[in-house]
C-alpha cells in the first residue's frame, strides 16, 4: 500500500496540480472569509452564522475534491488504459485501492489545513475552538465515507464519466436534506432522515455546536450515522476492492 | 544498435534477486505454459475463444498468429490472469489459475493497447512497476536504468513519456515487462509503432531471452516474416479456434493463409 500511496502523493502534489488548486482555494476562501465577516461586521449576519458557513464551504471544498480524486482511482487508470499493467503486478487490489484512496483522502486534510486559519480568524472573540475540533471530527468522517463511496463507484464503473457522475449524484441527494428549510424536515420523518444521512446530520452537529452554542455532548447521537457510514462505506469498499477488473461487468 | 543492445543485455542478465517458482514442484521439462481447452465467451457475442490449447516451453519463442479478432489478446489476458475463461483451464510454471499473485511475480506482460502515465519520466515508470513488484526502491531504480539502457532509452530516461514517440513507448512498455526477470515473457504486437531497424533490435533480444536465459517466450503478431524469423513454433487462431500448432517451417505464409482464409 505504501509503494501505491508514496506514487500516488508524487503524482498529486509533486507532478501535478495538487498545489496550484490547493492555492485556488485559498484565494477563494480568503474572499469568502472577507465577505462574511464585513457582512458580520455590518450587522447583516450572525458572526456565528458566518462562521458556520465558513467551515461548510471550507468542508465541502474539501470533500469534493477527495471524492472526485477517489471517482478517478481505478477508472481513470482504466480510461487512460494504464490499469492493465498495474493489475498484472502481484500487488494485492486491496492494497492498490488503499494506497489511491488515502491519497484521495489527504485532498480533504490539505483543504481542512489550508482553510484552518481562516477558520480561526473568523473564531476570534466567539471561543470558536470547538467549531475547529468539531469541523475536524464531522469532516475526516465525511471525507472517510466519500472517499471510499467513490472508490467504490470507481472500481465498477466503465468509465471515469460514470464514476464522477455517481459521486455527483450521490453527494447532491446526501447534502440535500440538510440544505432543506427546517420547516421541511419536521416530524419524525424528517427527523430520521436527517439523522440517517451522514450529510444532512453532519450539518445539524455544525449547526448546534456553532450556531446555537450547545455542547458537542447534547448532539453525540448525530454522529452516530456519520460514524456508521464511514465504517460501512469502507467495507463496501474493502469488499470491492477483491473485485477490480478490467473491464467491469455491466 | 541491435548487436550491442544484445551484448548489453547478456552483460547485465545477472540478477541479484530472482523469484523462483521452482519450489511449485515442476521439472524443468515441463511447459512453461500450458492451456487446456480454454473457452471464453463474452456476453454480449459470439465466442471469442473455443476450446484452445497450446503449450510453451522454456527456451522457445511461441507466435501466436492470427487475423484481427482472432482471440490472440484474450487468450494472453485469461493466461496472465487479467480475464477469466469461460472453460477450461492452464497453468503457469506450474501454477493454477488460483496462484494468480504467484502467477503474476513470475511472468512479464506487454500488453498490445497499454497506455503510459504521459507526466511521469521514463525512470521513473519503471521504478514504480519494480516496486509493484516488491523489489527494493534502490534495486528497483538501477534495474529500471538497466532496463532502459538495453532498450536504447538510455538518453531519454529523465524525460516525460508523454515526450515519447510511438516507437519509444513500446520499447519502454517492453522494458517494463522485463522488470521482474520474469521466467515467461508474453508480449502483445511487441514490434508495433517500430521502425525496421528498432524492430530487428526488439526480435533480436527477444530471441536472446528465449536462448540465453531459457524464458518462455509468447508473442503475437500479424506479421509472419516476424514469426518466421524469431519463433520456434507456431499457433494460427482464427475465430477463437486453433487451426495450426507446429514447428515454424519454410512455408509459413502459405499455411497461414491457407488457415485462416
């Protein structure tokens, strides 16, 4: 696995564009966090809000980008016809998977470092650590379950189109129900789906320890189904994993 | 350049680290390859191999002839264990098609539509796919120079692939089978994309890996004086079914078009 990931780190941030997008996010999150906090400034919004805002954007940013770095491990070997010959080495598929997805992984811990101090910046005055340690938590286990949902994807796809438009579709219908108003997701079943989906839940843990000031204690139960998803999603993948071909079945 | 790209590879065949596949319990008469009524039926058409056997042995060069559409790559993929057969079953220096990892660590495989990482240098492919192989990063690097210098890339070593000519890619893609010193050698159009004088160099060291270091040697081509000049026997596919398996002998083309038309 090691040999994997040590190539796959090379080629992201030392041959290729890993950096130079990693700088673009930056730039982006500098005028974001210039934005929100002179809207905070002018009274048009809860420092508190904006900051939450600030680390959904940061972990979204982030997220995306491993689960789309994830949607190309397999299938994009097989799109750019390099998979062959990587499957004809005795190096095992599990480990061949492990070593791409943890480098797809690192693209979620790069962008959660790079957007820390913004993070912090917007903390000032509010006793914000908790919203770092709590961003923290809520996004390894996000970036842990899309990563290997898209490995996943990645592994039976024919193509890499297929891989990405899975990982698309599948993330929009996860962050949907959170991005619902409030009063859309009342009653219990609301309630259940917000609390089955690791998204949607992930979102309610920011809002509350954030936004409302409660402690990371009172919303413990909400990180039940991002825990759970992470755990299942890297069985499902770990399982897939034994299955790599070179061309999957329909 | 063919002459010397062959001393050179005699020069340096010595291997420090060699897998061996000896303790699988085979004599060294056995077939290095072997396949038995190998069938391969792919689900959206018609049988893309039907009951075809062969055998290979150490020392021998084995083409694998046959028209587009013959079955010639799918039959090295099921043997490489990239695919598997509808029926029928081979092994591999004694190994089963279970053995795969073990299959894999003892064999080299250039495959005909292999696609190459164009932002990485040429040295630096092979050094990854010697560590795929379990070789040591230090090993792994001067074997990959080694290689590089026997293919006539010395030179380009330190440049993108994506820099490469057609030419130098398969050399390299032939390099990159080689990595693993393997003991069966199967190569897919090994000369295509070459010009006459880089084909001559390619079938000349392939000749002297079956010779000098007594690998199997399995190679398909379209073109017969390439088989004629290089391999010791002969397997015309057509549509998936072996319609000759003999000694190559003078007259191969008329066999061969007499086969398959």
């Amino acid at each position: 696995m090691t040999t994997v990931a040590r190539e796959e780190f090379t080629d992201v941030w030392i041959r290729g564009w890993g950096l130079w997008i990693l700088l673009g996010m930056a730039v982006t999150l500098s005028s974001v966090a210039i934005g929100l906090a002179y809207t905070s400034q002018i009274n048009l919004l809860d420092a508190r809000e904006g900051l939450a805002i600030l680390v959904r954007i940061s972990l979204g940013v982030g997220l995306l980008l491993a689960a789309f770095a994830a949607a190309d491990a397999i299938s994009g070997e097989r799109d750019r016809s390099t998979l062959e010959c990587i499957l004809l080495t005795p190096t095992p598929p599990r480990s061949l998977v492990a070593g791409k997805l943890v480098v797809a992984f690192v693209w979620w811990l790069a962008a959660f470092v790079v957007s820390l101090p913004y993070l912090w910046a917007m903390c000032v005055g509010l006793g914000g650590s908790a919203a770092l340690v709590v961003a923290g938590i809520i996004g390894a286990l996000l970036a842990v379950t899309l990563t290997a949902v898209a490995g996943t994807a990645s592994i039976l796809s024919r193509s890499n189109l297929h891989a990405f438009g899975f990982v698309f579709l599948i993330t929009g219908v996860l962050a949907v129900p959170g991005l619902l108003p409030a009063a859309m997701m009342r009653g219990s079943i609301g309630s259940a789906v917000l609390r089955i989906d690791p998204v949607a839940a992930a979102q309610h843990v920011i809002n509350t320890v954030i936004v409302d000031q409660q402690p990371l204690a009172d919303v413990v139960t909400w990180m039940i189904s991002p825990v759970v998803g992470a755990v299942v999603a890297v069985a499902v993948v770990a399982r897939a994993a034994r299955r790599i071909a070179l061309e999957p079945r329909s | 350049m063919g002459t010397t790209l062959v001393e050179i590879y005699l020069q340096s065949s010595q291997r420090a680290v060699r897998l061996s596949v000896d303790n699988a319990g085979m004599s060294s008469a056995a077939p290095a390859v072997e396949v038995n009524r190998i069938g391969k039926r792919y689900s959206d058409g018609p049988p893309a191999l039907t009951e075809v056997s062969f055998v290979a042995h150490r020392g021998e060069v084995t083409g694998l002839l046959g028209p587009n559409g013959a079955g010639k790559t799918t039959l090295i993929r099921i043997v490489t264990t990239i695919l598997a057969p509808t029926t029928g079953t081979f092994d591999v220096l004694g190994l089963s098609p279970r053995q795969s990892t073990q299959i894999r660590a003892g064999i080299g495989v250039m495959p005909e539509s292999a696609g190459y990482p164009k932002r990485k240098r040429g040295v630096d492919y092979l050094t990854y796919h010697g560590r795929l192989f379990g070789l040591a990063a230090e090993a792994a690097q001067h074997d990959a120079m080694r290689l590089l210098d026997q293919v006539g890339l010395a030179g380009r070593a330190g440049d993108r692939i994506g820099t490469y000519s057609r030419g130098m890619r398969q050399r390299l893609g032939l390099a990159r089978a080689l990595i693993n010193d393997p003991e069966v050698l199967f190569l897919d159009e090994p000369t295509l994309g070459l010009d006459p004088s880089g084909k001559r160099d390619i079938l000349d060291l392939i000749r002297q890996l079956a010779d000098e270091r007594g690998a199997a040697v399995i190679l398909t081509s379209h073109l017969l004086d390439e088989i004629e000049r290089v391999c010791d026997r002969a397997v015309i596919l057509k549509d998936g079914v072996v319609v000759f398996d003999a000694s190559v002998t003078a007259g191969l083309a008329d066999t061969f078009l007499a086969a398959t038309s």
